[in-house]
C-alpha cells in the first residue's frame, strides 16, 4: 500500500537556474498547491511530481500537471490524447533537460 501524500510534492534540481526560475513563477501562479522540493546531489534529469495517490509523474506530463493546478488544462489534455504532441513534447523536454545549465 502506497503512503499518502496531502498535496503533489514536486522535486526539482535546486543547483538548475532555469529550474529555479520555472519554480518561482509555479509558486506565483500555483502558490500552496504543491509542496515544492528542491533537490541535490541527486542529479536529477527531469522534474518529479508525486501526486496524492502515489502516481509519480516525470518530465514533460509533470509539466503539463503542474500547469492544470494553475489552471491551464490544455497542455495536458493535449499530452493525453494527441499521440504526436506527446511525443514532440518530451523531445522538447529532453532536449531542454540536457542544456539547462546553459540556459
């Protein structure tokens, strides 16, 4: 049996200036909806969010999550029934996981 949560907890690499900078707008936009979890050491290649039923979603899906608690749904409606949106978005994704100390 999974243990559950109160509210999504999101782990994100703290040592990532641009994933600092996407938390601090989440946090303006979504504020207390998620527990925000910056994390390190632990090398991260993607965004984790654990949601209150024990599902853990990554990368692109956890983004477009993250955008439904601030109320744009059609990002993840889009991820969920579009197969090539899916995929064209987790490309994306990775491409911009793999530069983000660049950015």
């Amino acid at each position: 049996m999974k243990n559950k949560i109160r509210k999504p907890i999101l782990s994100y690499d703290k040592n990532c200036r641009f994933c600092q900078n996407n938390v601090s707008k989440w946090k303006k936009t979504i504020g207390r909806e998620i527990e925000y979890r910056g994390e390190s050491g632990k090398n991260l290649k993607s965004v984790e969010l654990l949601l209150e039923n024990g599902e853990k979603l990554k990368s692109a899906e956890a983004v477009f999550k993250i955008f439904s608690y601030g109320g744009r749904n059609f990002p993840l409606w889009m991820y969920k029934k579009v197969p090539f949106f899916k995929s064209l978005s987790e490309f994306i994704y990775k491409l911009i996981a793999k530069h983000r100390h660049k950015i």
